[in-house]
C-alpha cells in the first residue's frame, strides 16, 4: 500500500442494512476503498485472502460463524489486516471485544441499534478516523524504536528524583492491552494511586476495570464522584465522563463531569492530566500509552511544566502513535520506551533512578 492509496476495507455484519450504512459512511471518505461486503464470518474468511482488505470491520454476532470463531481465522488467512471489532453496547458484547482484542484484534467500535446507526454522527467520525488511522498504521515502515530521551532543560531537577505520588495514564487505540501490560508487569513497589483516562464507550469500562484488576493484582475499579484516591488503588474513568481529581480537606478525590467533549473525547485524557498537575505538581507522573489523535498533549505540557516526567510509548510498540506521538514530538518527554520496559521504568523511579 503506498501512503496515498485509499485504505482498502472488508465490511462484515449479519444485516444487509447495517452492511449498507456501514458502507455508504466509509465510501464517504475518499481515503477509503470499501473492496468486500460479508454477511458472516465464513464468507470473510474466504474473501480476505483475494480481496486482500488492510481493515475488516467484523461484526460479532452472526449466524453460520460469529465474529470471535472468525478472528483467529481471518489473521491466518490474511494476517496483514488490521481487523476492528464492531458490536452493539451490551455487556457480554463489551466482554468479548475486550476477549477478541487479546487474541489479536486491533480496536472495537460501540455500534449503534440499527434504528440509529443513520444518525450517529460520533459513530460515523469513530468509524472513518479508527479505519484511516489503522489502515495508515498497518502500511507504514518499520518504527525506529527509541529507549532513552533526554529531559527537556526546563524539566531538570538537582538532588534526588522525586519519588512519584501518583501516576496518571492517558490510552485510546490499542490501549487496553496496553494497559494490562503495564500494569500487570507493575512490581508491588509501586503503591502510589493509580488513575486511567482510556477513549472507551461506557458499556466497556466495567469489564475492563475487572481485566485490568485481574492482570494487575490491585483493586481497579471504575470511578465514581467523590470516591477516593487510594496508594495501590486504579480508577478508570467512565466511559462518557470526564475524570479529575480534586482536594476535599485532607483527602483527594475522583470527580465526575459530562462537560463538553474535548478533542472529541469523553473522557478526555487532558482534563485528567491538568488536574493531577494540579494537585501533585512535581510529585506526579504521566504516561501516555498509544492511540490516535493528540488528546493528553496539553495536559502533558502541563505536568511537565509542574517538573514531573512525562513518559510515552515508543513508536514500534504502539498500535497508533498518534498521542504518545504527540507528547514525544513535543519535546516533553522525559523518556520514550518499548511497551514492555515501562512497567519496570515505572518501578525505577521509586528506587530514585529510572531503570
């Protein structure tokens, strides 16, 4: 695929009318090619290798094979495809998009009843930006993976490092799995509070906060206002809430708001950022982990004006490096690291040097 060839898709979904609305929403975008339409999983197995898509929207309930049984298949038969799981807002649903991202699934789409589908326009920009912005990903080069990067003048400090009191993390495209590893790789050394803005439909966050309580071995729950901030506690915000942190006598505490969408996102991971900087000033620590757009930047300016570190995922390991991206080019990084050493960077600054 060269950079200006449309990003060629492969629409799966049981319902004519939905394959239909689907279509007509990608054909939209002329970076987009629509080259396959399949009403089950079986079929899109078939078709992948000829049609050769760089995104499938795959569908999860379907007769004759569903959405999950055609994943491992369709990565063997056409293993160059990004594939976006796309399912209407139910629990279960929430669950086994979260189940197909582990065994190899890209992202996932909060579909809309049918009824509504037509009208939806957050659902349609979701749609055309995930498909661009995964097609593009799925196309580029090899990245050049970064480890050290000096800190920026401004964010030079004397003596010691400050041992974090919190760490705020920012994610959205291929954020859950990244999330689960670093927090599941997280020592027990670190015990400061936790807190997560993920761009995740609601119906989503309770399950994930289960995930990532399981792979972390710490209590993660999603947040409520007026719930406390807890060393060796994780909130994460709810899907369509923003989350922030505020100072109530001698406690800090999650707050809740549905105020207007920033960088089309709620939650938004700058609102988040700007108030643990706050807060916490140089004593805290953000991590921005991969996804699109540039969503967490300025609030990341913010915590890295305070003295804090400020750490992205590195290129090669993101799914979109489109906000760690953001941060890095910036010039406010105090280090860009492969998802797998994070964890142990995290751990490294409670020793008082990085690791």
């Amino acid at each position: 695929m060269t950079p200006d060839a449309p990003v060629r898709v492969m629409v799966v979904d049981d319902s004519a009318v939905v394959r239909g609305l689907i279509t007509r929403m990608l054909k939209s975008d002329d970076r987009i090619e629509v080259v396959a339409s399949c009403s089950n999983g079986e079929m899109a197995v078939t078709q992948a290798p000829r049609k050769q898509p760089d995104v499938i929207i795959l569908d999860i309930e379907m007769p004759v094979m569903d959405g999950l049984a055609a994943l491992p298949k369709l990565l063997a038969a056409w293993p160059s495809a990004r594939i976006i799981m796309a399912s209407t807002l139910t629990q279960r649903n929430a669950a086994v998009s979260l189940r197909a991202l582990s065994l190899g699934a890209t992202d996932y789409l909060a579909k809309p009843t049918s009824d509504k589908l037509n009208a939806s326009e957050d659902f349609r920009r979701d749609l055309v930006e995930k498909t661009v912005a995964l097609g593009r990903a799925g196309s580029a080069a090899p990245a050049r993976t970064v480890v050290p990067f000096p800190p920026r003048p401004a964010a030079a400090r004397t003596g010691a490092p400050r041992r974090p009191r919190i760490i705020a993390i920012g994610s959205s495209t291929g954020g859950p799995q990244a999330l689960l590893t670093v927090l599941g790789n997280l020592k027990p050394s670190v015990q400061c509070p936790i807190v997560i803005a993920q761009h995740i439909p609601a119906t989503f966050t309770t399950v994930l906060a289960e995930h990532i309580a399981r792979a972390s071995g710490r209590p993660c729950v999603e947040a409520k206002d007026g719930m406390d901030v807890r060393a060796g506690h994780i909130l994460l915000a709810p899907g369509d809430y923003h989350l922030q942190l505020a100072r109530e006598a001698d406690r800090v505490v999650a707050r809740l708001s549905q105020s207007a969408p920033e960088n089309f996102c709620r939650p938004s991971v700058d609102p988040l950022f700007r108030s643990v900087a706050q807060l916490y000033g140089a004593d805290a620590c953000a991590l921005v982990l991969t996804g699109m757009g540039s969503d967490g930047c300025n609030g990341a300016r913010v915590i890295a004006a305070a003295g804090a570190p400020v750490i992205a995922q590195d290129e090669a390991t993101s799914v979109v490096w489109g906000m760690p991206g953001a941060v890095a080019n910036a010039g406010i990084c105090t280090a860009i690291l492969p998802l797998p050493m994070i964890a142990g960077h995290l751990a490294g600054l409670f020793q008082g040097a990085a690791a």
